[in-house]
C-alpha cells in the first residue's frame, strides 16, 4: 500500500489532555460537576465557541443565563487553560519525528478562535503544524463532514492519502466514510505503532 501524504493530528485528548470534567471534580465533587453539565448545557456552550463564537462574551452570557451556577461557569474562561492540560509528551514527540522525516503533518481539531490562540501561547508545539484546520476559523466543528471536505479542498490530498488520528469515534468514521485513513487515538504508543505500519517511521523514530 502506498504511504499516506500527510498526518492529521487531532489535538484535544491526543496531543494535549483536553478534561473540564477533572478540573470541576476538583473544583466541585463529581456529583455537583455533573449537576452543573446537565442543567446548564455547558458543554453546548463550549460546542459554540469551538464553532467560531466569541468565547468571553459566550462564556459570560451562559453564566448570566444560569446564574445558580454563574461563578462555576465563568471558570470555563478564567480556568481554561488548567482543563487544556498537560501535552501528551509522547504525541508531541511522533509531530517532531514526522517533521524531521519531511512528512507534512497537519491539525484539524474542535477548537475556539480565542481558545486556540491562547493555547498557542502556552504549547510551543502547536506552531509546528504545516497547517492547522481549526473549526473556529472554518464554522463548522467535528463530524460534520463539511470539515473534512474543506481540508480536503484546501490541501488538495486524495482522502486515502491522509492518516487522520482523533480519540473521539464519531469523528474517525466520519472520516473514514470519505475514505481518510484513520486511527482511534487512546494512547501515544498505539498511534506510534500505527505510523510504524504505516511506513512513516521506524521503531526507533517512533520511540518504541
């Protein structure tokens, strides 16, 4: 089988943790923390800024809309960057040996127009990116298959020829019915392994 043209790196969960859940268990208990996600739509309202709305004012609004729960909510935007964290060292790692392999490797990820630029300021590693589909900048989220189609259009690469990894199922068989190739993302070494049986890299490059 030929080798993919290019990696597909979603970045929540795969590159970096992405778990609000953990921080409002911290912050609340588990069983207040899902009584704040089921009466307050919260997660909705994340949807909608990773869609492109502005995320202070939507974060502020929702918080006016709920205000039970007004100071919990706000900390979506005062604490964001604890809930976005830590990178996932090993990912990180397979981003750099692709790029030193002169493979391009590309993001396509739910995330903020306000909320990506914060993160760059705080993971160096996501500047590495030969280009980086942010849903935010595109208006539309995953699965929708319109963001697959834009990235298609964009980088001008057959689906078969791209390697797509994302740990959110739904996305990957969207991806899949357009013929991407794809891997479920649960740990940096399965993916490691997976670019090895791709042929992208070696055993040792992929730190195995």
């Amino acid at each position: 089988m030929t080798r993919p043209e290019a990696v597909v790196f979603d970045i929540g969960n795969v590159l970096l943790h992405w778990n609000p859940e953990g921080f409002y268990d911290r912050r609340l208990g588990e069983a207040r923390r899902r009584q704040l996600f089921a009466e307050t739509g919260i997660e909705a309202m994340n949807a909608a800024v990773d869609a492109g709305a502005p995320f202070r004012a939507t974060v502020e609004a929702h918080a006016a809309a709920h205000p039970v729960w007004a100071e919990d909510i706000l900390c979506w935007y005062h604490n964001w960057i604890e809930m976005a964290a830590p990178r996932i060292d090993g990912s990180v790692a397979l981003l750099r040996a692709l790029r030193a392999k002169g493979v391009p490797v590309l993001a396509l990820t739910n995330f903020g127009i306000d909320t990506f630029a914060h993160a760059l300021t705080h993971y160096e590693f996501l500047h590495e990116f030969d280009r980086a589909f942010v849903s935010g900048h595109m208006g539309v989220i995953k699965p929708d298959p319109e963001i697959y189609r834009q990235l298609e259009a964009e980088t001008g690469i057959a689906p078969d020829r791209l390697l797509f990894a994302d740990d959110r199922a739904e996305n990957i068989e969207a991806a899949a019915v357009r013929g991407w190739r794809v891997h479920l993302f649960t740990d940096w070494q399965g993916w490691a392994a997976r670019l090895v049986a791709e042929g992208l890299l070696t055993e040792k490059e992929a730190g195995l």
